[in-house]
C-alpha cells in the first residue's frame, strides 16, 4: 500500500496545523479521500466522534465530477461533509455530514458549537484584557470632559428648565425648528362689489432646519455614570500583568465565568463609542451655528415659547422677558476624543 494512505495514530485530537492542511487539500483537489493519514473505513455510524470542522467539496474539482465516498456508509456520497476525530479509533476521518448516527451526530454538534464558542471567547479575551489599563488611562483623559458636560446638563435642565423644557418637544419631530404662521390674502378687488371675494386666511409652515445637539434636551444625561459603568465592567479583568498569568487566569475560567467576562469587554467598548457619541452630540448644541439657528426660530414673532438664545465666545446665553440662563463652557468640554484601544494585527 502506498505510504500516503497509511492510517494515522492521533492519541489526542489534532490541532488547527492538521485541519488547515485538510482545507487547504480540499480547495485544490476536491478529494478528501487522498488526504494522507486519513481513516477510509470501514467506520461503523455509531462510533462516538468528536467534530473538528465542516467542510464543502467544490464537484468540478472532483476527476469525475462525482460525490466523495464516505467511509461510514458508501461510495459517491457527498459534497458536504465534516473533519472528525475518532477518540475510540484514534484516528482522524472525513465523514458526509449526515451520515453518522443521529445521537452521535447530536452530541458532536452540541460539543463543537461549544468549542468554537469556547476557543472565540479565550482568543477575544486574551486579546483584550492586556488593553485593560490602556482603556483606564483612556476613561481618566475623557472623564474632566464629561465632569463638564454633566456640570452643563444639569444647570441647562435646572436653572435653565423654563428654556429646556419646552425644547424636548423637538424630539418628537427629529428637531425640526418649524413655526405654523397665518397669513391673510386680500380680498379680489376686481369686478363689480357684489361679486368680490372676501380676505381669507391661510395657514403656513416655516422650516428654519434641524437642531442639532438633541442629547442636551434629554430629560435624563449622565455622562459621568456611563463612565463609571465601563470602569467597573473592566476593572474586574485586570489580570494581564504578564503573558503566563494572563493564561493562567483565561484558562482558570470556568464556561460562565468566560462567558460573562467576553460579554463586559465587549459591552465596555460598546459603552465608550456610545459615550463618544452622545457627548460629540452633546457639544454639537454649544455650537454657534446651532445657537444661532435656535434662536432664529425661538425669536420669531409667531413662535409661542419666544425667546432669544445666543453664544458669545464660550457663553451660552437664553433670555426671555425677565428669564434669564447663562453658562461658561469650559474649553475641556472639547477633549473627548481619545480614541478606544484595540489589539494590535501583527
């Protein structure tokens, strides 16, 4: 017998090298059955396997256009398949992907899904929790910008609540600055007098744009908090001082613990870019060119809420009859743009 075709002896299942190379084998000849080292049969369907990758056999790169045989049941049998480990056997085998008994295939199935989901969550953690303390050292740059951003909400929704109130009906229509105004036409003084018309009266809509900045109308923003949540979601993950005790401690989880810590790293960064963007957004309303447009229509004679709104230099000011709101933005409400850390593509 040719010495390609010699069966294999795997003690423990192989590692990704081995299945790398099967793909690889796949994609240039369509024949699984060459592969060398591969247990051709015949397997019985109840032999307990463990699945080690799915696989799909292009049928123009087959010599005869046919099926590939299956080592379970029969010749010319499939173009779909999975990689297997036989731990009984020991031996490694290319198998149709429904040939095997049901009860079998079920347990493969279930015990694959969650090694995929078990090796995605080790390699996204051991990725991350070393950027541990970079996403700290980003939290501490951004945080005297939200501090100031806060320190404006909370004066804008208090002090100033007569001015902000009003505005968050502007959420409803997606900040569109539109006043209703009624118009009188005058009567048709043509013809005789008992034939003219009379004046009528017809309602117009005048759009001004859309405001920007609609976080600052908000009933409720704390961009402090959204801080300290992503700082208590990391911080409990700091374990990657160095290579071996970050294994240790990724390998030490057990399946919840894996699960959780994946899902706080990810909901952190997701976190950050919603913090970004609500504060950009937030900034946006201190802008002139948004200032000028609010009171544009805040200072229209039909607009029923009237007040005039301007910034100058860094203070914003809104004033109405004998209401008055002013504040000075600190510049550092500017400085939130450090962007979140991620792992290095070598």
């Amino acid at each position: 017998m040719n010495g390609d075709f010699l069966r294999r002896v795997f003690r423990t299942p192989p590692g990704n090298y081995l299945i790398e190379e099967f793909l690889a084998h796949i994609r240039s000849t369509g024949q699984p059955e060459t592969f060398p080292g591969l247990h051709r049969g015949p397997i019985a369907k109840t032999e307990p396997f463990s699945l080690l990758k799915r696989f799909e056999i292009d049928r123009r790169k087959r010599p005869d256009g046919d099926l590939a045989p299956c080592p379970m049941c029969q010749p010319n049998k499939y173009l779909r398949g999975s990689l297997v480990y036989l731990s009984d056997l020991r031996a490694v085998a290319a198998i149709g992907h429904c040939c095997a008994d049901k009860e079998n295939l079920a347990i493969a199935d279930r015990e694959y899904r969650e090694r995929i989901a078990r090796d995605l969550e080790d390699d996204y953690l051991i990725a991350h929790i070393p950027l541990i303390s970079a996403y700290l050292s980003v939290v501490a740059r951004v945080r005297p910008a939200a501090r100031e951003a806060e320190r404006i909400y909370r004066s804008f929704r208090n002090a100033g609540a007569s001015f902000q109130r009003p505005l968050r009906l502007l959420k409803k229509v997606g900040g569109l600055l539109a006043l209703d105004e009624q118009l009188q036409v005058p009567a048709d003084i043509a013809g005789p007098a008992g034939f003219r018309s009379r004046a009528r009266i017809i309602n117009q809509k005048i759009e001004f744009g859309f405001l920007r900045g609609m976080i600052a109308l908000s009933s409720d923003y704390d961009p402090v908090r959204e801080l300290d949540r992503i700082i208590t979601a990391v911080r409990l993950y700091n374990h990657g001082e160095t290579d071996n005790a970050l294994l240790d401690y990724v390998t030490g989880l057990d399946p919840q613990s894996r699960r959780v810590a994946t899902i706080k790293l990810r909901e952190a960064g997701i976190g950050y870019s919603k913090f970004q963007n609500r504060i950009a957004d937030f900034c946006n309303f201190f802008t002139p060119a948004n200032i000028g447009l609010l009171n544009k229509w805040a200072s229209h004679p039909v607009n029923p809420y009237r007040f005039e709104a301007y910034l100058n230099d860094s203070r914003c000011t809104f004033r109405r009859h004998g209401e008055y709101w002013s504040i000075l933005l600190d510049p550092i409400l500017y400085a939130c743009e450090s962007p979140w850390p991620t792992p290095r593509k070598d």
